[in-house]
C-alpha cells in the first residue's frame, strides 16, 4: 500500500483493502527517520503510570507504588507475593510493564499490614509510597502513561532494542535529528498516533498470534509445536535445547533442560505431552488457562492490525458504517452521516475503529466492515471460529485506530553514555510507546 501525501488530508477512498505485504506502513512515510536505538541502557526507557484514580485513604487494600529496574511487572508480582507469604493472584495491577526500562506503578493487596509491605526490600525495586482503599485494582484501571525515552546511536552494544532505525546518516543528538523528529511529531500530534499493537504483545519470539490462529483452525499439532519446538534465532541456551529435543520426540529430555522459573510452563507441558504420547490436543488442554486467552488474544490483535494497515491512510478519516470511538469516554456509536461527524473526527473527538474479533463486538458496516471481512477471508478464517468454543469465547471489542499523543517534547543532549535524543510524550491506556519510537525512528519490522 503506497503512503498518502503527508500534507493531504482530504478524506480519499481507500485504494486498496490490505497492505502489499506483512510489514505494518507507516503513518508518516515520506518522512525520514532519525535513526537510533532505545533501550540501551534501563535509564533510557522511563515509564510512568497516570491513574484512573487515586486511593481514597481507608479500606481493607492497601494500595502501593512500586518503581522497578529490569523486572517484568509479573514477576515483580512474584517477589511481593512471595515476601507476603500470598498467591500472586492476590496482588493487583492495572497494567503490564516491560522488563527492561525504570518503571512506577500502582499495585494493590488486601488485608496486609501497610507498615510491613513498606519495610520489603528488593534488589530491583522499591515500594514509594502505600495507602488504602475499597477495592482492588484491576487490569485497566488505568488513565495512560507518560513516558521519558533516550534515543542513542547504534554502538552495536544494545542487544535488548526493538526499535532500530534505518536513518544512521545524521548523529542522534544532532540539531538536524532535532528537526527530522520534530516534523514526524508534529504530524502525529495532528493525526494521532497509528493504535497498533506493539511488538509486545506477540511474544519474544513473535509467534503468540500464530499459535493463537492454529488453535482457532483447530491444528492443536501446530500451536503445540511453536509452543515447545520450533527454535529460532531469539532462543539460545538451554532453552534452545529444550525446543531441539522437543523436535526430535524427546519430551522428558526437552522437560529436564527447560530452565527452571520462567520456563516451568514449558516444562511442565512437555511431560503432560509425554504422558500424552504426544497427543497435541490433550496437551493443549494442560495448558493454564490465561496463557490460552494470551494466544487467542494476541491473534485478535495481528487482525487488529492489518486492518488498521488498510487504514493508515485515512486515519483522521470517519466513513459511513464506522463504529466511532468518543475519546472522551470510550464510548462507541455507528456512524450514518459522515457530514456531520468528519468535523468531531478532524477536531480528534472521536476516531474511526477496528476489530477485536469476539462473540460481542459490534460489527462495522459499509467500507468498513467490507475491510474487516477482507481481513478475516484473507487470513483463513470464518467469523463463526472466533466466537465459537474453541476461541475461548473472546468477548471481543473495539480499539480505536488511532490515539492522541498528549504533550510531545523532545530535546537533545548528552550524559555519561553520550549523546541521546529525548522524547516525552503521553499515550492512553493499551496504546504503545514503540509504535510511535517506530514511527520516528523508521524502525524495521524485527
């Protein structure tokens, strides 16, 4: 799909319903990147939580703000559980963060001591503050996060960043890389950010969604073979071994090498296919069921964004048969008079949407919902397989295609590590900052 002139905003009629091939375009194309890396260092990568809503000062949870260092927000939840002597299904959060980056967050517990989970001490975090409240916090109460994030020239030396651009012919901390990103954000700013799923949510190894679209065909050989076979270039180690000896039939062999802790999913499930002489359907049926909805969730997501692909290029653009997403409150309604909704639209009140395919999504209509089939036809898959049993009757939902990046500011300097380009800005809840370091850092696909 060719990129729209970046000046023109009129409101064309889609050219064509999917990209030409599997790399997500671009929103602002002909523009160039800056080129760099993030994450390099911990320090580079700054996220901070924005609640949905304070703690209120009295109830039986005890609302607590941790800041962690290279830890996951799981497996922080881990080491807090197990200093309380509770289940980690006790602790409560209302995101997920990433590992490699200086994160705060909100988490909760109830019936605990404030004065005790104050005193906890961590290698790789801290609790900030504590305070009470009436209810436990949930996934997704959450306002959005701000963050801080350091671009550096590619030394060669980050081996966790998923961002790397294609543009090395200016120096990072260059007043022409100033100008080069300020460009890209200013076209951000005026057309909103493209809403894709981020990286992250497939998985290190990329493969969440495919295992997740075997399991809706009903290929339980396939899902579990990517599961626990499968070695590509992201595995090294023992885990490398493990998925070798999956390969070769050898599941008690591949379950004794799987390390230990973060793998033990995968060890346990390859002696329940040993137990099930390799009866993939029986093994699926051990594995934990959040980890299911994790795949099927993560399929819903690659469909998300191929449509939102087909749609890049009239992203400020509403159409008959849109189901239109109120920025103010989430609030969706079907759009019948585009006359009148193109102004609320270019005013960023409301924004076109796109499919999380489930038993409860409303249907788009008109262009749109002809997209969404496309979508659907072109991957293989009825509309049935989605809301049927064997998809775990995913609700489904709508997730706008584009979300407002709230006070962009961007500066260039240098500390201990060299030069940076840094970048703060604010995005909503569920929308990801690697999708906009992509768009200004013209990032290949990993």
């Amino acid at each position: 799909m060719e990129a729209s002139s970046i000046n023109d905003t009129s409101c064309e009629p889609i050219a064509s319903l999917l990209p030409a091939d599997s790399a997500l375009p671009y929103l602002t194309a002909e523009l160039p990147g800056v080129g760099g890396v993030i994450k390099q260092h911990d320090e580079d990568f700054a996220v901070q939580e924005l609640p949905l809503y304070l703690p209120c000062g009295s109830g039986t949870h005890v609302y607590f703000v941790i800041e962690k260092q290279g830890l996951p927000t799981l497996a922080a939840v881990q080491h807090i559980a197990r200093a309380l002597g509770r289940q980690p299904r006790d602790i409560g959060y209302a995101g997920l963060k990433d590992a490699h980056g200086v994160t705060r967050q909100m988490l909760s517990v109830e019936h605990v001591d404030p004065a005790r989970l104050q005193a906890l001490e961590f290698t790789r975090m801290k609790i900030l503050s504590v305070d009470r409240h009436t209810n436990k916090l949930k996934l997704g109460h959450l306002a959005g996060n701000r963050f801080e994030i350091k671009i550096r020239d590619d030394d060669g030396r980050s081996a966790n960043a998923p961002v790397r651009g294609q543009s090395g012919d200016v120096a990072i901390a260059s007043s022409s890389a100033l100008r080069r990103a300020q460009a890209i954000l200013d076209v951000l700013v005026r057309r909103g950010a493209p809403n894709y799923f981020g990286p992250q949510r497939f998985g290190a190894r990329g493969d969440n969604g495919a295992i997740g679209d075997a399991i809706l065909r009903g290929d339980h050989v396939e899902a579990i073979a990517l599961m626990l076979g499968r070695p590509g270039p992201t595995d090294h180690g023992a885990a490398r071994r493990a998925r070798e000896l999956f390969d070769r039939g050898d599941f008690e062999g591949a379950a004794n090498v799987w390390p230990r802790g973060i793998f033990a999913q995968q060890s346990r499930l390859c002696r329940a296919h040993a137990k099930n002489s390799g009866d993939a359907k029986k093994t699926w049926r051990a594995v934990d069921h959040t980890l299911r909805k994790l795949y099927l969730s993560a399929f819903q997501s690659a469909l998300f964004n191929r449509v939102l692909a087909a749609r890049i290029t009239g992203l400020e653009c509403i159409e008959t048969g849109d189901i239109a997403w109120k920025h103010v409150n989430g609030a969706c309604f079907r759009v019948e008079d585009v006359e009148r909704e193109q102004p609320r639209c270019a005013a960023f009140e409301i924004s076109p949407t796109g499919p999380l395919f489930g038993r409860r999504m409303t249907e788009a209509s008109g262009r749109p919902g002809e997209i969404e089939s496309a979508v659907l036809a072109e991957c293989g898959i009825v509309r049935e397989k989605v809301v049927s049993e064997g998809s775990g009757r995913l609700d489904g939902a709508r997730r706008p295609l584009r979300v407002p990046l709230g006070d962009p500011r961007l500066e260039n300097g240098e500390d201990e590590y060299g030069g940076f380009l840094k970048l703060a800005f604010t995005l909503p809840a569920g929308a990801y900052a690697t999708v906009v370091l992509r768009e200004l850092c013209k990032a290949p696909e990993n």
